[in-house]
C-alpha cells in the first residue's frame, strides 16, 4: 500500500483528489470486483449497486432524547407503518396467538378458521388487555382475564357475565376492533392505520430482490432479545454500517472488507449492505494468504475442520469456504443448497426495512433483527436477534423456540445455542449504546456527522422519518 492510500485510510479529511460529494470510496477490491471470481456466481440482484449521495450536513441528536420528537414517531411512524409482529412458526395452529408491543400500543395477532387476524389488544368492557404479556401463546377464545367477556377468535363477541346488566353492550357492536395484517416471507406484518398503502407495495424492493431468497420456508432456530440504554434509532444504526469494525471488532479484520462494504440505497423503505467474506480487511498491514482466509472465516465449532478445507491450487478462500459450509448446512437442515451461488451461502448481505427490520438473506449468518423503544422512554430500546434457518419446503416447520432474554449487563454468552464468537461480536456492539446516549445529552456539537458514503443507510433512514412526520 502506498503512503497515499494509506493517509486516506487513517489520516485527517481534507484530501478530496477531486472528487464530488460521496465519490470516494477506500482503495482496493471492492464487492463486485471479489464476487466476480466466484466459482457459483452471484445472481443479479446481488451484482447491483445503488448509491446515491444524500448530503452531508449532521443529523441533531434531539432527534434521540427528545420527548416531543419521540411522541411525534409515536404518532407519525409507528401508528403508520407495517412492521413485523411475528414469525407463522409463533402462530402455527388455530387458537395459537402472538401479542406485540410497540409503544403504548399492543396488539394481538391471531391463526383463526378464517386466516391470521389481529385486534386491539385491550377489551371493549374496562380496557384491561386481553392478553397481558407480550410472547406466544394459545387459547380457543379470547377472555378477558378481569370480569370474564370473551370473545370467538375471530373477534365475535360470544360471552358476557351478567348478560342482563348490559342490554346496550350490542354483540353486533362489540366486535373486537381489527388492526391491519399483511404476509411476507412467512413473516406477520401489522399496520394500525387503517388507510395504509397494502404491504406489497410498502415493501417496495424487497420481494423482487428476495424472489429466490424462500424466506418462508425458514424457521427460527434461536431468539434472543436485550434491553438497551438507547432511543432505537442509536441501535438500529449501529447495525447498518461497517465503519466501526475497525474500533469495535478489530478481530474481524482478517477475513472482512469492512471499509469496502457496498452500501445502497433504493426506495423510502430500503437500503442494503453488502460485505463480501473471504477476503482481507485494506486496514491490515499486508493481505491474508487463501488458507490463512479460510481459517479466519472459521468461526465457532472448529471440530469440523478437515481437508475439506484446504485450499487446493487455483482455488480462492470464498469458494473453499462456500463449498464446505454448502455441504455441511444442506446436510445439517436436510435442505438442497446446490442453486445458491458462493456469496448467497457465505457473504453477510443485509437489508433493512424501515423503520425496524433488519434482514439477512445470506445462509451461513442467517439473522433478522428486530428494533423498537420500550414503552414510552426514548431513552431504551429492546433489540431482538432470530436465526433463521431453512427447512425443507413439504416437511413440518419446526416450533418456535422461547426467547432467550439477556440481562443488560450480561453478555451474549449466556444465551444458549448463541455462538460465543458471535455473542463477543453483539457484546462489542451493544457495549458502546449507553456511552452513545449518554454523549447525546452531554454534547456540546449538538449533531452526528455522518460519513457521506458508509453511512449513508443512516441518513436514508433519517430522511425517510422526516418524510413521516411531515406528513400532517
Ligand atoms: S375489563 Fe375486560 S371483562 Fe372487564
Ligand atoms: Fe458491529
């Protein structure tokens, strides 16, 4: 590397060589240069790119401690958007219900005879909820827990005690208020305002990209969730970018291209990175050989390691690596990886949608993250992590496992089924949220000054929130 580049990787801004606002990039291969080795290539969606530079002024921190901007997401976003309240694998027989929380609001997503429904969670008597905690469950009828009303699952009202003390209580009129429900990739989406575009088109991108990506036939392996000391954005954030590898998880260098992850942008609810594996970060001091690639992308249980993984003449660490973990996942979940290319089985792909969702397509990390305020604090969040795995498309979809829940102050590591390499990795990233919110309040500069092309995704979302609340 020469002294040049070197400067522009860790050095002070001010060289702009020329170049327009969000033009430059780090030097070296970038995404599509590495995928086009591949031996399975990628499939088109993933050899596109769409970037598109969106300003460079800072975005205000009020936007993370204030009360008032917070009570206006409530009001503006998230009684306005789709958003997921649950996996089928929650919901998977009659009777079985799932209870989501957003702010004030909980909803009670239902499998009846007539198809998935969802209602106000609150019962038409006094108000108490129908179902007073958030997680799966199941049940024939929904009663209420206080004085007893019940209604059928679909939301008839079927029973009231004392009957004769309430001749104006009209069943007719006592049906239990419905919230809207959409279906994509096996996921149960909710949407509290009546006049919402339909969720198809609200996803805008995402099914066409996800066209050969079956997110249905998908289970969740592992569910884990933490608190955070944060408003939701600082952690949905920290999640959409690859500048703080670096910093924050120095150990994944060998085997990353951190600084030369894709970023794009595409419509309101969709943008997307893409950071290709089996290659060295342009931070270390001199790139990874082939086999010393392979071993850094070894991650957890390292019995498996054998000659499969040597890397043979003319061979790259991706394809190495993609042949062995395609092999070892197909037989593992009992699944036909053969039609997926080399960067589908090991790259880290990952889209988010607005405003909460965070999902990876990829096989070998397959997440979905999950985001929300807890309660009414702008100050706290919950961040949900859910494995999904495939599963044989005619075969039974496997039950949901409870949530295994971290303590704040614990680590990762006390989720069971987590890979402790990768709680090392959410540890590292959860660990800098408090400091993150705490400086909000505690800063002079009262602004983030974002990275023009790495943290672009931070911007997109920030810009799509205004368009939210500037709708009156
Ligand atoms: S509040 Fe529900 S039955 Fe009384
Ligand atoms: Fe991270």
């Amino acid at each position: 590397m020469n002294a040049h580049n070197k400067n522009i990787l860790n050095g002070l801004p001010g060289d702009d060589r020329g170049l327009a606002p969000g033009e430059a990039r780090c030097p070296g291969r970038t995404v599509q240069d590495i995928i086009a080795t591949d031996l399975h290539p990628a499939p088109d969606v993933l050899k596109q790119q769409s970037y598109r530079y969106l300003g460079s002024e800072d975005v205000p921190f009020a936007r993370y401690t204030g009360k008032e901007f917070f009570a206006a997401e409530l009001e503006q976003v998230w009684s306005k958007v789709w958003q997921w309240a649950c996996r089928l694998e929650h919901i998977p027989q009659v009777g079985d219900y799932y209870v989501y929380e957003i702010g004030p609001y909980s909803i009670l997503v239902v499998n009846t005879p007539k198809g998935i429904k969802a209602y106000h969670n609150s019962c038409l008597h006094r108000g108490t909820k129908l179902k007073p905690e958030e997680g799966m469950g199941s049940s024939d009828q929904l009663r209420c827990p206080f004085h007893g009303w019940t209604w059928s699952l679909e939301g008839e009202l079927v029973s009231v005690p004392c009957a004769w003390d309430f001749p104006h209580a009209k069943p007719e009129e006592f049906k239990l208020p419905e919230v809207r429900v959409g279906l994509w990739g096996g996921f149960v989406f909710i949407n509290l305002d009546e006049n919402a575009e339909n969720l198809e088109s609200y996803l805008q991108e995402l099914p066409e990209h996800f066209k050969d990506w079956d997110m249905e036939h998908r289970f969740t392996e592992l569910h884990v969730a933490k608190e955070l000391p944060c408003n939701w954005k600082a952690a949905v954030e920290a999640f959409l970018e690859a500048y703080h590898v670096i910093e924050t998880h120095p150990q994944l260098l060998p085997g990353t291209n951190d600084a030369n992850v894709q970023y794009d942008t595409y419509s309101q609810h969709i943008t997307r990175f893409y950071s290709a594996s089996g290659t060295s970060s342009p931070h270390l001091e001199r790139p990874l050989s082939e086999q010393e690639l392979v071993d850094a992308m070894l991650i957890g249980d390292r019995s498996m390691v054998n000659d499969e993984l040597q890397v043979r003449e003319g061979e790259t660490a991706r394809i190495v690596m993609a042949r062995f973990l395609r092999k070892l996942m197909g037989e593992k979940y009992q699944v036909d990886l053969d039609h997926f290319s080399d960067a589908e089985i090991i790259d880290t792909i990952e889209y988010h949608v607005f405003p909460n969702m965070v999902l990876f397509p990829g096989l070998s990390l397959p997440m979905v993250y999950r985001f929300r305020p807890l309660g009414c604090d702008p100050d706290r969040s919950l961040f949900e992590i859910l494995f999904l795995r495939p599963f044989a498309p005619g075969t039974e979809r496997p039950e949901a496992p409870e949530v295994a829940m971290v303590k704040e102050e614990e680590s990762y590591a006390v989720a069971e089924g987590l890979d402790p390499y990768l709680a090392h990795v959410y540890d590292q990233d959860t660990s800098n949220m408090r400091a993150q919110q705490q400086g909000f309040k505690a800063a002079k500069k009262q602004g983030e000054t974002l990275g023009n092309y790495q943290e672009v995704r931070i911007r997109h979302f920030h810009k799509v929130l205004d368009g939210y609340l500037q709708q009156s």
